[in-house]
C-alpha cells in the first residue's frame, strides 16, 4: 500500500469514527501547506476533516490551539468559522463543520471591512473568563527584541545549508545588511517615542489574534459574505504584529486602496493603546524583513517534507528556485509596502 493509501485509509478510519456512520472521504490538495484537509461526505452531509502535523514534525500543539479557539469563539457566538464536531486528539484529527466557498481571488472595501469586523469580535473577547486560558500566539512578538531573536534564529538556520550557495550569497549581500538597517532604525523610532525596544506589551495591550491572519485564509460564500478558517497560532499577541503580516503577507497581496483601509481601521480598533501607532511604524521592515525569510523555508529539508504530507507538488529544486526569487522581489519592494 502507498504512503497515500496509508493516508486515506487512517483519514477515512477517523471519520468513520467520529461521525459515527459510513462515509466518503477524499483529499482537498490545495487547502492548505502544512495540515492536511479531507472532505467526509455522508450522505447529504459535508464535513472537514482537518489532519494536523505529528508534534515530532512541529512541537506546537497545533490541534488543541486551533480547537481552544473555535470552541472559544462558538462560546461567543461568532458565527463566521468552522465548528469543532469531533477530534481524535490521539491521531491528530479533527471533525469541522463544512464552509461551502471559494477563494478570495479580489479584495473589496467590504470585505477589509468584515476582516476588521471579525478582528474587533476576537479582540472584544481578551476580558472574558475564557480568553485568560488561551496560550500566546505561536511565535508571539511582544517587544522589538524578540522580534530580531525570531530573525536571527531564520537566519542561523538557513546560513548552515551550506550546499546552497545562491541562498547563502542572497543572505550575506542582501537580508544581513537590511536588517541591520531596519534594525538600527526600530530601535531609534521605538526610543523617540519613549518606548523600551526590549520590554515585553503590558497584558493591557495584547490582544486575543488569529496569527497568520489574512484572505489567505478566507473564503468567500454564496451570498459575497466572508468566512475565516485556520486558527493553529491562535492566541496573545501585540496586535502590531497581526496588522503587519495582514499588510505584509506575500500569499495574498493587498492593493494600495484596501491596505490603507485596513491599516486605517487597525489604527482605530487597537489605538487605545496610545504606542500601537508608533511600534507598528517603526516594526514593520523587521516584520517584512520576517516574511522574506518565511518564504524561504522550503530550503529546510524538514519543512519541505512537511509541504509534502500536506499534499505539496512539484520537485523541491523547482520549489527552492520559485521561493528564492519571490524572496528577492519582496525585499526589493518592501519599502514600497511599509510606508503608510
């Protein structure tokens, strides 16, 4: 039997299991590029069924993190995720309910304006009972030092693949001196506002956020409204660094229109917190900076492997090739994107 038909015999056990009658189960390739998602049919129903990566591939307990939320949010009535029907804690699964819909291809006003709709109904959520038991987001950024730690580990990591040469060339000549730059100028904005670069945001601040926010993970439903799945990084973060990866995020690009809009609304929604304004000015090239070493993960064997069981195509040198170069194309835009 092959790795595939090893898969889709487990994922259709677990079904099976948990909605409790015989289905039909196939594999969604393009749902996503590190869990796995199946579509269960029984009958007239339509579940997912979400396959997370084993905690020996990725430490993060993404499964509970992502189950906690949505329970979270159900509890709250916030009506525009899935709802967790089942999990199979023990094999890594869970059952949710079907959201029927289509890529976000487009990015209207209305539909910035549904973003920082449901953003203000998690926010609105940090003083709740519930919200006290929520983990930190993964990879949380709650002062400007750790957000050059989470640079530096990048970097360290991708300097040791010494059998890549163009990467290695790009690292040294291009990321290295901009983050320094980026860097040296953070800390001076950060200081002029009198704020501390190394302070972790007082708990008043941090908000409750779908990490890896965005219309990446939207979907648009029959009647033009937005859904919103994905909530494995879910939890307390400074919201700067949420609205950054919204501006910034290289897997669905805003237009300058809808940008300024969000960047407008985010200003609003989180401004009572008298330095958000002045540490998303001065963090967002550390942040975008952060992206441009996101993009090359497919150079790390392990996090390739992962793209594979997620359903990834392709061979991993065409991979590596595409990501250097859309690497290289955000760097050279990235002043372009931060100025606001």
């Amino acid at each position: 039997m092959s790795a595939g038909d090893t898969a889709l015999a487990q994922a259709a056990d677990v079904a099976r299991t948990l909605v409790g009658a015989a289905v039909e189960v196939n594999l969604i390739q393009s749902a996503g590029r590190n869990s796995r998602i199946w579509r269960v049919r029984n009958g007239e129903r339509t579940f997912a069924l979400k396959q997370y990566p084993p905690r020996s591939d990725d430490p993060r307990d993404r499964l509970s993190t992502e189950i906690g939320a949505l329970r979270l949010m159900e509890r709250s009535r916030i009506e525009v995720v899935p709802r967790v029907l089942g999990v199979d804690a023990k094999r890594g699964y869970a059952l949710l309910s079907w959201i029927e819909g289509r890529d976000v291809a487009a990015v209207g006003d209305g539909d910035i304006d549904a973003a920082v709709q449901f953003l203000a109904a998690i926010h609105g959520l940090r003083g709740t009972d519930w919200a006290a038991n929520q983990p930190l987001a993964s990879e949380a950024c709650l002062c400007g030092s750790e957000i050059e730690r989470q640079i530096e580990a990048r970097l360290a990591r991708l300097a040791n693949l010494s059998q890549e040469p163009e990467l290695l060339e790009f690292i040294e000549y291009s990321i290295r001196p901009a983050t320094a730059a980026a860097s040296h100028a953070a800390r001076a904005g950060i200081a002029t506002a009198g704020l501390d670069f190394g302070r972790e945001l007082p708990q008043e601040w941090r908000s409750l956020v779908p990490s890896d926010f965005g219309f990446h993970n939207s979907m648009r439903r029959s009647d033009g409204s937005l859904a919103f799945v994905d909530f494995e990084y879910f939890g307390w973060d400074d919201p700067v660094k949420l609205t950054a990866d919204v501006l910034l995020h290289p897997g669905r690009a805003l237009l300058p229109r809808p940008l300024r809009r969000f960047r407008q609304a985010a200003m609003r929604l989180y401004g009572g917190d008298r330095g958000f304004s002045e540490r998303l000015g001065a963090y967002l090239p550390l942040f975008g900076l952060r992206w441009v070493l996101i993009l090359l993960n497919e150079f790390i064997p392990e996090r390739w492997q992962r793209r594979v069981l997620a359903g990834e195509a392709g061979s991993w040198g065409e991979a590596k090739t595409r990501q250097l170069s859309r690497a290289r194309e955000f760097l050279a835009v990235l002043p372009e994107k931060v100025e606001g």
